[in-house]
C-alpha cells in the first residue's frame, strides 16, 4: 500500500501537535500569594496537626482593617485553617476529642474569641455554621515586644513536654492558647 504524501505530512502534523500539547501541560505551577504551612507537635501518641496559608501584611493595617474586629475570620487565608488532634486534649482545660476540626477566631482589639468547629474542608468563613462550634473560649490580645512584627501570619506551637502553647502571630498581635497532651 502506497502512502501519499499528503498523508505524511497529515501524520506528522499530528505528533508535532500531541508533544506540543503534552509540553504545555507541564507549565510550573504559580505559587500562592498566602502559601500553604502546616505546624505540628508530638507528645507520646497524641499528635497536633494545623494546617493554615499565610497572608502577608504587605504594608497593610491588618486588625481592625484588613481583618475587622468582631467578624468570624478563617484565622490565614484561602481554606479555614484545621486542626487535627490523634488523641483528645485539653484546650485552656476543656477537653477536646481527637478528631479533625477547623479553627476559626473572632479578632478584638483587647480579647479574641477562639472557635473550634466540627465543619472542615471550607474554603474561607463563608459557610461557617455556629451551630457546629464544639467549643468556644476567650483568650486576651498580647504584643510583640519592640519592633518584633511578623510579615506573614504564622502559627506556631511552643512545647514543653505535655504543655504546650499554640501561637498565633501576625503583625505586633500575639495570640496564646495553652494546650494540655493527655
């Protein structure tokens, strides 16, 4: 059987376009503008997961502006930051079943409201549903010392054995919560 050259160049017109294709699809994947972070603590067999993004403060007032005093906020960016626990612990001494759970805060200019929610995987405060809180609790608003402010929102768990203090840090605002491994 005798192949035309029409049909040769119809061929390889054909690869050329599939590879073309095919190298297109291997574009870098763009960074987010609030990345992904994940803090984490051990204690025996209990394990602490939070999984947040960071926003940054690019020169911005963040409380009171940005984020608004009063208003249930996400506690980062993009998804509502979660929190899973392999074993309960106490949280400023209630006690929390092991479980996955989102965290959310209610920002203020002296106290925050902490929310632990049994809804997870949201994006954002947007679905938030109070009537799926498993506990709520209010800690008071502490300051960077000097001019120690954090560019980014982070999260970070300060431990000592089986004492712990989850810190939320963004700007000059330092938020503790005192968690107790069981």
């Amino acid at each position: 059987m005798k192949i035309t050259q029409r049909c040769k160049q119809v061929f390889f017109l054909h690869i050329i376009l599939f590879f073309a294709t095919e190298l297109q699809a291997q574009d870098a994947i763009i960074p987010r503008p609030s990345p992904l972070a994940i803090a984490t603590a051990r204690y025996k067999d209990t394990y602490l997961k939070i999984t947040y993004s960071q926003p940054h403060k690019k020169g911005r007032e963040i409380f009171g502006d940005l984020i608004p005093f009063g208003k249930v906020w996400r506690t980062g960016a993009n998804e509502a930051t979660e929190l899973t626990i392999t074993k309960d612990i106490r949280m400023m001494g209630s006690l929390l079943k092991a479980g996955t759970y989102s965290l959310f805060t209610i920002p203020g200019e002296r106290k925050w409201t902490i929310i632990i929610n049994s809804d997870w995987g949201l994006w954002g405060s947007y679905n938030y549903n109070e009537a799926r809180d498993v506990m709520r609790f209010e800690v008071p608003v502490n300051y960077q010392p000097g001019n120690v402010v954090y560019e980014a929102f982070t999260i970070q768990i300060d431990q000592r054995n089986d004492v712990a203090d989850l810190l939320l840090l963004w700007d000059k605002t330092k938020i503790s919560i005192r968690l107790n491994f069981i």
